[in-house]
C-alpha cells in the first residue's frame, strides 16, 4: 500500500452556467491532480468561487467527476455506487462550514455522533463506548449528549460535527472551512483541536479554507486554487516564505503583517500589479517545478527569473 491515503488525476466537474444556456458550461474545477498522504494535512486556498468546495466534495464521491481518477486507499472510485460506494463512506469523511445547518436539528447530540455507526449496523454496546472515546478525544463532557443543536454554543456544535466525522475511524478527512462561521476565539480553539487531532490519529486532512492565516497554522503542504486549477503546490515553508504564482502572492498581500492600519493591505499599485502578471499568465498554465515539491502554474516562455531556466514539465 502507498503512503498517498488518496489521490487525484485529470480530476473536471462542469456546471450550467448561472447566467442561462448561451453561455454553456463552467468548469467548477478543471483538471486538477493531487495527492493527500497519511499524517498530512493538505491545505486548499483560494477566493470563493475558486472550486475549493466543489474539489472536496469530488474527492469524497458527494459529487460525481465528469472526468479524471480518484483513487482512496489503492482502489479506484471510478464506477463506484451503491452498496460498494456506502462501504467505503465510514473512511471517507467531512466537516461542514456551518456547524448549526449541519446537525439534525430533531436529533440529540448522542444520536447525531452515532448516526454513521448505526447506519453501519454496529451494536448499541460498540456505539456507546465509540461516542464515549470520541467525546473526550474532542473535548466535550457526556452531559452534553441529551442536548440538542440549538442548545449548543458554536464551538460545542462544531466539535459534536467534528466527533461525528471521526467516530467512523476514517482515514481521510475534509474539513470544508470549519473556522469561518465561529467567533475569533472560538476559531483558535478548534484550530488547537485538529493540529491534536492529527497528531493523535494519523489522518490525511485536506483543510479548505479562503484565510491564509487559517491555512499556515494547520497545513503541512498547501494548494493554491484559482478559477478551478491548481496554481501553485508545495510545502507551506515554501508558499508562504517564496511564493511564485502572481495569486499566490495576490493572496498573500492582503494578510496584514504589523499593527498599523497601512500594513492591513497592500497598496493599490501593488495589488494592480500583481492582477497584471495573473492575467498574463492566463489560467491554462501548466504546473512546473521550480524547486522540488514545489510547482507552478507557468507557462515555459514566461520563465524570467533565473530559477525558471531549469523548469521541468510535470507529467
């Protein structure tokens, strides 16, 4: 078995155009190809509308590919339905962005968090004892199971969805913006229990998120996504510390470095030309190693910097 828990090649997912059928389709995500491996977090980055949701839910089967390979665990998902896709649903998991929309609201918390395992028919016995160990691996006491969600705060309803994802025991996690609906300090809290998390369970983890912040506290590796592709991958030393890609950068900017009101963004000039050099490049570039494991969006006659003349296509 390879290390990579999960992989993608080629991956495309097309939708009608909102703006009605002369336009045709869109692709939400286009031609995307990466891998996720064990005890890694992968951090996916970008503005809305980039395909970062749509990406992960790929990935996880809840939408269908138009085109491209998922593999999970060295098996194709390619084909997969029904009772074989169900099968492999308890490894596969998700973390909604929005605690409350994400919970049954009829159901108390106990049930909520054993929903998968009795969906798998798993005895009452086994259940109980797996919330129990779930509970205390999230940081919730047990008086909390005879709750409901409206009576839970935001980072009690975000950890009881976190609970639920792992009760399962998966190996692959996608946690879809699961900080940006919780206040400042309940994000700092939720952020401390992956990072534990992770170093406790051994998963691979692709944290989606539009904060860049967010990302740096929590990724291993981070993916740059834009207009529905990759535009930049390698590891968060590198994306954050010499980033290539003129969006990679575009993002970057806007984080504020200092105290002062100025160092809240970047100058206007700045910014401009920073969208120059994205329109240039175009979107269709392919990735290209600049250093390695690191890859950019860069088309070979572009190359002015000095690092670029030893580029080498990536197959």
């Amino acid at each position: 078995m390879t290390a990579d828990v999960i992989s993608a090649k080629g991956l495309v997912k097309r939708f009608a155009s909102p703006w009605g059928t002369r336009a045709g389709m869109i692709n939400a995500v286009d031609g995307v190809s990466l891998k996720v491996e064990k005890g890694e977090t992968l951090g996916l980055v970008g503005e809305s509308g980039s395909g970062k949701s749509t990406l992960g839910r790929l990935l996880l089967r809840l939408l269908e590919p138009d085109e491209g390979e998922i593999v999970f665990e060295d098996r194709s998902l390619r084909g997969l339905s029904g009772r074989s896709l169900r099968r492999l649903r308890p490894r596969m998991q998700i973390v909604f962005q929005n605690p409350y929309s994400a919970l049954n609201p009829r159901m108390r918390v106990e049930e909520i968090i054993a929903f998968n395992l009795q969906a798998a028919r798993v005895s009452g016995t086994e259940r109980r004892k797996r919330v129990a160990e779930v509970l205390k691996l999230v940081g919730l006491d047990r008086d909390i199971l005879t709750r409901h969600p409206h009576q839970l705060s935001g980072g009690q309803a975000q950890r009881v969805g976190i609970a639920r994802a792992l009760v399962s025991a998966p190996s692959f996690l996608v946690a879809d913006e699961p900080v940006s609906a919780l206040d400042l300090s309940v994000q700092a809290e939720i952020l401390n229990l992956f990072g534990d998390l992770q170093e406790r369970l051994d998963l691979a983890c692709m944290f989606i998120s539009h904060n860049l912040q967010v990302v740096r506290h929590v990724a291993h590796r981070v993916a740059v996504m834009y207009a529905g592709r990759i535009v930049e991958l390698g590891s968060r030393e590198a994306i954050y510390e010499h980033p290539q890609h003129p969006y990679t950068r575009l993002l970057l900017s806007a984080i504020p470095t200092g105290d002062r009101v100025e160092d809240a963004a970047p100058s206007r000039s700045r910014r401009t030309q920073l969208k120059d050099e994205l329109r240039a490049l175009g979107v269709d570039a392919p990735l290209r190693e600049v250093e390695p494991g690191h890859l950019v969006a860069m088309p070979a006659s572009s190359s002015s910097d000095a690092r670029l003349d030893r580029v080498s296509a990536v197959s």
